[in-house]
C-alpha cells in the first residue's frame, strides 16, 4: 500500500487507549444495571461487585495494566477473538450495511451507468490511499486513527485450521502461482486421486482470520451467482480503466450472465456458502480447495480483489426493500421451487458494493477488521467524487475532485504505466499491463459441492424469512430544531428509541450505542448503555397521565444530559464495557479452566450481554439508511442517521413487530415536538451555535462492532479465468 505517508502521518502521535480506575468502573457498572435489575438482584449485584472490587478484581486490573503496557491496544486481542471464533453466519449477524442516496446525476441512475459511476469513484479512492494522499480523519483537531483503513480493500475474511500448513496455505499457493506466471485457472487441471487422498484428512476448524492482499489490481462482479474479474488500477493504485470502458465491462458481464438458465444458476451460486455458520463455510470451503487447483486459484482472486460489486437482476421498490436486498439479497421462488432472488449474488466475506436492476446502490461490509466509521469516510468520500464529477459537467474542470489531481493515468481508452522506482523482480509484475477486459471465473463443482449450495441457499432464506426490515424517513425536523432546543441529538434520538420500546411494552431494557474510540491507537469502539437511571425515570412519566408537560420536558433534558455524559465518557476510553470484558478474557487467558470471579456469573453480567437494543447512530448526507440485523432474537437493531431537517431510521428485528415499532417511533417523534412547541420557545441563537459546538463530539455512536487485524501480505493471481 506504499507508505501513505499523508494518510498514516498522524499514527504516531496517537496516545493508546486509556485503562479506566478500578473502582470507576465498578460505581458506573452498578449504575448501568440498576435500571435493568428487581430491587432483589440489584442488591445481589451491589454484593458481587464490592467482593470483586476488594478482592479478586485488584489482581484481574494489576495484570491487564502489565498486560496493556505490552500491546498497542488492550481490547484488541479480545474483540478480535470475539468476533473472528463467532460461528454464526454474518449475514444478519455481523455485517451491517449503508443504503446511499441516489446519484445526482440523473442519467447515472440505471443499473449499469449508477456501477460503473460508484466504481470508478471507488477505484480514485484506492488510489488515494495507496499513494498517501488520502487526508487522515479528524475529530475537530483531534487526529483519529486510520490503521482500519490497511484491511478496507483486498482483505476477505478466511477460516483458519488448526495444521500450520494450512494456516500459510494461502501465502504458499500465491508464491507457486508467481512462479507459474500466466497460465491462468482454465489451463489448471484437477487435482489427482492420490493428491487427493493425501489431502483427505479434515483437521479442526479454528477460527476465522482477515487477510488483506497488498498491491491486489482487480474488481469481482457478480451477477445472477456468477464471478467476473478485471483489472482496474495498477498495483501503486493508479486508476487503469475509464468510466466508459467500465460500462462496457458491465453490460457484457449481463448479457453474458443470461445465458445459463435459472436452474443453472442456482445449482452453481457458490456465494450463498458464505451465508452459512463459519465452521460449515470452513469446511466446505477446505472441500473446495481439495477438488481443483482451478477452485484454489478461483478463491484466491475472489478473496484478493478489492472488492466485490454485485449486480442484481432483481428491481427494488420502496425504501423497506432497498435496504433489505443490500442486507441479505431477495427471497424469489418460482414455480418449480427454485431461489431466483439476489440472495444468491452475494460474497459475505467481503467488502461489496450492491446495485439493483433499478439502480439503487448500498454498501455491504465485513465487520470483522473495519466499523462503520472507516466505511463512512468511503462512501461518503465516493458519493462526494459523484457530486464533483457532476459539478464539472455545468462548471468545467474548475471544480476539483477530492482525489482527482493525478488520479487517473487513462486518456482516451489507453492505459499508461505509473512511473515509479522499483527494484528489478518487482519491475516485471508492476510493469504488466492490466488485463481490463472482463473474464469469468467458474468453479469446479461435483454432486456434493452441488448439495451443499442447495441446501446452504434454503438455510439462507430461512435467515431471510425470519428477520425483517423497515425503515422510516422522519421528515418533521432534524438535528436543527433539536440543537435549537438546546439538547444533543444523538441523545434526543436515543431517547426517542427507549420511549418506543417502553411504549410497546411497558418495560427498560438493556441497550447498545456503539462509540468511536479512534482518537486512541488502534482504537474501534465503546459501548454506551443508554437506558440510564435518568431515561427510565423519564420514559415512565412521559406516559403518566396529568403530568404537566414542562415536567415531561424537563424529564426528558435529564436523561439528555446523562446520556451525553455516558457517551463522552465512552469515546474518552471511559467506560465500562471494554474494562470489564478485557478483565474477564485475560483471566481466562492466563488461568484457563478456573471459575471466573461472581461478578461475571451474576445475572446482571447476562442482562449486560444480552442488547435487546442494538444502536448506532452513522451517517451523513450521502447516506439515506445504515442498518444491520438484530443481536438477539427478542431485540431490535436500530441504525440511524440525523439529517439536518429529517430523521432517517433502519429497524430489524426476528418479526417482533417492527413496522409497529416504527409506527409508535414516528408518533413519539411527533409527540415531543407538541410539546417543545407547547413551551414558551427560548431559541437563543448563541446558544444553539455553542450547543450545536458542544454535540459535535457527543454524537459518536459511529459504528456497530469493531474489531482490528494483522495484515496479512500476498499478491492477487491475474491468471484465472477466461475471456468471453
């Protein structure tokens, strides 16, 4: 990836996260799970934590301050091991996903033109941060931490065996395939049957781990199942292909998809395997590798490309739909049963970019090495390169790209090599011109390769099936009339969702806001636990009949402030979650087998894990919806993004009447609006300027999960395949 010099400039100032106080986090454990506990266990809480702090919690914090010392960050290794040892599939589960607003171009809003636009935007982005001239990410004048940004592109997230030899098999495979040269995946032949059996024996599924490949120059297209791939920047990132060329690609890449027949595409969609529970994945993921060199190689270019568009033959049409398919594709049977919906064209284990037959386009992401914060700043940036792009085509080229000065190195249909100094055995690799043209991969499948995806497609729509989404685009005001009203926005929204939930069913439940931590080295996120003390006292009286509205208000500017307090103390690297889990994984770590301390065996440790509200609040104009799927099957996730005149909500949920929920969301929107307006209005426009100041740095909830990995270096194979 070069240096990048300007775009990792800051990484070394970066303080590491810092490790709360022992006794801090104890006093604010007991006041996250007050609210969520009987008077009776509650007081078993108080019990467990004043013989955790005076006790085995002393020696648990001493070890994780040594431990800390060591490493760049402490939560690290731990929320690494969470999420890569998480068996269930991602779809639903762990990937989330943004829904972007439409082109601002109105002829680059069909399916093929809207592509080939967020590709090429994409691709300068690529080069931007391969060349360091991608700007770092700020919070005001704080710098933020950008090593996400190493595993955005070319990374794919690969299971890991418990033999060495497979643990750097992908490594291995790519330095045979550099001494092979281009004898490409169609001239590969099948493994034999003694090479076979000696591959036969099934070592124990471990884990998953990401590998990011460096200098990797193709895209993969999918389409109707199937796998295409070309070339689109040089290795240093220089943009290789233009936006016409592009488009030329994609619509031979349709018509070519065509021509197998719907029964063959659903017997050969190997993509929905990703959809499965890891270990399934793993294991017929090995199967695959075992039956062909050309599926090694095959998987090798899918797992190395910078990312994966999907192209979907299927049309969208309301906003439910839309953020649906980018989430987990269409459920379409036909007649005879078979799956005809875009589920099948779908690569989970990646980075992808989703446009539909109408043109609609969403993001998809692994979440397992980058948050929600990091793809932000892609699509956003992309989305901005969109706008500029049509700027240019009333102003000229006065208008600037935020990547575009040098970005592309095509004139005029032709290609020319980016001038850089290498060393003579890189010279020959970097030098090869970029094969732009499009050609298809196809695995080798055999009946069992072909049960397998049959019945992977039918667990996959049985996922479908079981969730929902819907969305609602609240458009009576936005984050201006909130600051207006002196409060911060992330916390009006927030309380806006507790108000719901109790609303619905009368109770306060354990709810996630994920925080940014990225001013900190390696910094992901923090968890902040918004059913407070303060939000449960004001979602009770918000109901309570004959309670005088300035009473309500006043409630309701409580539980505001709290909240924002939470969360500034959780972006601060404050707060109580991360502490806790890193003691807990620790001690497992070093005294495996030992019965963990009673704070983690008591009940409110369960209810603290378990988020019927799942929470995040990531946005900004370029997107219309950020989402994902519910954490537990009596819960809701809520993505949401705060617009300066509107409100943009994604709910899901396992069919726990989320359209009602959304419906009673709205009506409390609309309630609290009555009765700000009821009060005599106190806009003081100082004063909102400095509130509006002030929220800046409460409104964090940037994200869903986050987790860091070490990049793993390898070179993409340009062989496989086949021209069409």
């Amino acid at each position: 990836m070069g240096d990048g010099a300007g775009t990792f400039a800051n990484q070394g100032k970066l303080p590491k996260l810092p490790l709360p106080e022992l006794e801090a986090t104890c006093d604010k454990y007991l006041r996250t799970v007050q609210p969520l506990l009987t008077e009776h266990e509650f007081e078993a809480t108080k019990a467990c934590v004043a013989e955790f702090a005076a006790g085995d919690g002393v020696g648990m914090h001493e070890a994780l301050c040594e431990y800390r010392d060591k490493v760049d960050n402490y939560i690290e290794e731990f929320w690494d091991k969470g999420y890569l040892e998480y068996d269930a599939p991602l779809v639903l589960n762990v990937n989330p996903i943004f829904v972007l607003e439409d082109d601002p171009t109105p002829s680059r809003n069909s399916q093929v033109a809207r592509a080939s636009s967020l590709l090429l935007s994409s691709i300068k982005f690529v080069r931007a941060l391969r060349q360091g001239t991608l700007s770092p990410d700020m919070a005001r004048t704080t710098p933020l931490c950008m090593s996400q940004f190493a595993h955005l592109f070319s990374s794919a997230r690969v299971p890991v065996f418990e033999d060495a030899a497979t643990a750097t098999a992908t490594a291995a495979a790519q330095e045979e395939e550099q001494h092979a040269g281009e004898g490409g995946a169609d001239n590969a032949a099948p493994a034999s049957q003694d090479e076979g059996e000696s591959r036969a024996s099934q070592p124990k599924y471990l884990r998953d781990r990401v590998v990011t490949y460096e200098g990797a120059r193709h895209v993969v297209v999918m389409c109707r199942g199937q796998f295409y791939y070309f070339d689109v920047v040089w290795p240093d990132g220089t943009v290789a292909i233009t936006e016409r060329e592009i488009c030329k690609n994609l619509e031979r890449i349709l018509v070519d998809a065509k021509k197998k027949s719907v029964d063959e595409q659903a017997r050969d969609a190997v993509g929905v395997l990703t959809a499965e529970e890891r270990h399934v994945w793993a294991t017929t993921r090995r199967q695959l590798e075992q039956l062909s060199r050309n599926n090694e190689r095959t998987l090798r270019v899918i797992d190395s490309a910078l990312f994966v568009l999907c192209l979907d033959h299927t049309p969208t049409t309301n906003v439910d739909e839309i953020a649906a398919n980018v989430l987990h594709g269409t459920y379409e049977i036909d007649d005879c049963g078979r799956q005809t919906g875009s589920c099948i064209n779908r690569w989970y284990d990646k980075l992808q970019i989703v446009v539909t037959a109408t043109g609609n386009a969403g993001v998809n992401f692994e979440h397992s090495a980058v948050d929600g914060h990091t793809v932000l700043r892609f699509a956003s940036d992309v989305f901005t390169d969109t706008v500029i792009r049509f700027a240019q085509t009333i102003s000229g080229p006065r208008v600037h790209s935020f990547i575009s000065e040098g970005a592309l190195a095509c004139k005029a249909g032709r290609s020319e090599a980016p001038h850089t100094h290498k060393d003579a055995a890189t010279l020959a690799s970097t030098m090869r011109r970029p094969e732009t043209r499009p050609r298809k991969l196809e695995f080798d499948l055999g009946e069992r390769e072909r049960h397998e995806i049959s019945f992977a497609e039918r667990r996959l729509s049985d996922l479908i099936q079981q969730n929902e989404v819907c969305c609602l685009e609240f458009t009576g005001y936005g984050k201006q009339y909130i600051v207006q009203n002196s409060m911060s926005p992330d916390a009006f929204v927030q309380l806006a969702i507790q108000s719901a939930y109790h609303e619905m069913y009368g109770r306060v439940v354990n709810t996630y806001e994920s925080v940014q931590t990225k001013a900190f080295l390696h910094g992901r996120t923090e968890a902040a636990r918004s059913a407070t003390l303060e939000a449960a006292a004001f979602v009770r009286l918000w109901k309570r009949k004959g309670t005088e509205v300035h009473k309500r208000v006043e409630a309701l500017r409580a539980a505001i402030k709290t909240h924002s307090q939470v969360t500034r103390e959780a972006s601060q690297g404050m707060g109580v979650d991360r502490h806790l889990l890193a003691m807990k994984m620790l001690f497992e770590k070093q005294h495996p087998g030992e019965p963990l301390p009673a704070i983690f065996r008591d009940k409110a440790w369960s209810v603290l894990s378990t988020n019927v509200l799942s929470t995040s609040n990531c946005g900004n104009p370029s997107l219309r919806f950020f989402g994902f799927g519910p954490v537990t099957p009596q819960g809701f996730g809520v993505g949401y993004i705060i617009k300066d005149e509107a409100i943009h909500f994604c709910v899901t949920s396992k069919h726990r009447q989320t359209d009602r929920f959304i419906k009673t969301l709205r009506h409390y929107l609309g309630e609290v609006q009555d009765a700000l307006l009821s009060l005599e209005p106190s806009y003081n426009t100082a004063r909102s300027m400095e509130i509006s100041r002030s929220t800046e740095e409460d409104d964090q909830g940037y994200g869903f999960f986050g987790d860091d990995l070490n990049e793993y270096r390898s070179h993409a194979d340009s062989g496989v395949g086949h021209a069409f």
